[in-house]
C-alpha cells in the first residue's frame, strides 16, 4: 500500500478544501492533520518548515513538501494522473492551457474580491469583528464584473475551460460555496442564469459534498 499523502490545516479553511476536493476527486489516499488556527500552531517552528508563510495548507508527499493550494492541486493532477478524474487537469497541452488561464482568472480576479466578501460577510460576524460596509460594496462591485464576464463564457461552454468539469471549475468551489451558503449575498451566482446552472453543477459533485460533510464534522 502506498503511503498516503498528508494535507494539514482546518476543512473550513478555503485553501484546504480545494485541495481535499482535488484529492477527492482523484481518488487519491490522504491523511488529514488538523491545524488550530486560533492557537497559532501554523506559527509553529515545525510548521514552518513545511509553509515558509505559516499559513494553511501545507502538504507532504514521501519526501516532498509543498504550499499554496493550487500549486498543490496541479501537482496531484500531474503526480497520479490514472487515478480518478483523469482529465481534471488535461490530458494535452491545449486542454491544460484552457485550465490554466481559467485558473489564473480564479487566482487574480474571482479570489480577491471574494475573499474579501467572505471574510467580510460570513467570518467577521462569527469573530464578532465590526463589517466594512464600504469594502462591502467595493467588493461586491468587482466580483459582479467578473460574474458578468463568467455568465458569457459559461453560455457558449458547459464549463469554464471546455465543457469538461477541470480544476479551473473546482478552484472556485470555496469562496463560492460561503457566499452561497453562508451569507445574504448568493444570489451574485444564483440570479445569473449561466452562472447559477454551472455552480448548481459544480457544487453538486460527489467530491465536494463529502468536503462540505468534513467542514460541517469539524
């Protein structure tokens, strides 16, 4: 049996959940190690040298160590690729160019102005921190023009990288996931009708359920 891969950090945590979907939607082993964000155990020195940032998650495999959540998912794409969704991530260098660049649109425009909603919106009340209606509104803004650009792709592609489920769909699972579920805001997905018929797809996959059930157990 081969030793199973080990992902470290909190379910909740929207960097660690798109890897468990990777992974799970791989069918690759792993071994979960909680991290207490609130101790400050991903300070640790230990830690650390694992995830120079001390931030979650952080990964090993036999001898490796990786962070940053995207880099992680693209290599088990590319380290088992016969194990379950074999075209998660391509099989040609066009298809994975079309993944690539849907995945930079999540990294560079889909993930700032959502995480600032997310945080924003479903985590400060929960830390009792005071919301910033201002950076609301600002954030809002920019998450609907990039909507807006989705909606078009997704009326002439089932999915964003070709009408294949890929990991550009899966790395948006996250935030998007919170802002539907968790706050007031869902319907900057659900009122877009190419938008909304792709996150009901996407959010309805085997993979992500099973991530949903781990953030709702922990």
């Amino acid at each position: 049996m081969a030793t199973p891969v080990k992902l470290y950090g909190p379910p909740l945590s929207t960097a660690v959940s798109r890897v468990l979907a990777c992974l799970l939607e791989k069918d690759v082993q792993f071994q979960l190690t909680p991290i207490d964000l609130s101790k400050g155990e991903q300070k640790k020195p230990e830690f650390l040298k694992m995830q120079p940032f001390g931030q979650v998650p952080a990964f090993e495999d036999e001898n490796i160590s990786l962070f940053e959540s995207r880099a992680i998912c693209r290599y088990i794409c590319e380290k088992y690729p016969e194990k379950g969704n074999k075209g998660l991530y391509g099989t040609n260098p066009l298809a994975k160019a079309s993944i690539d660049q849907w995945l930079e649109a999540e990294g560079q425009t889909f993930n700032p102005p959502s995480s600032v909603l997310v945080f924003q919106l479903a985590f400060a009340p929960l830390m009792k921190l005071k919301q910033d209606e201002t950076l609301i509104r600002q954030n809002e803004a920019k998450l609907s023009k990039v909507l807006d650009v989705y909606e078009k792709r997704l009326g002439e592609s089932r999915f964003l990288a070709s009408d294949e489920f890929s990991l550009a769909d899966l790395s948006h699972l996250p935030n998007a996931h919170y802002l539907v579920t968790a706050t007031d805001r869902g319907e900057i997905f659900t009122s877009r009708k190419n938008v909304g018929r792709w996150w009901d797809e996407i959010s309805s996959r085997d993979s992500w359920k099973k991530v949903v059930d781990m953030q709702k157990s922990r």
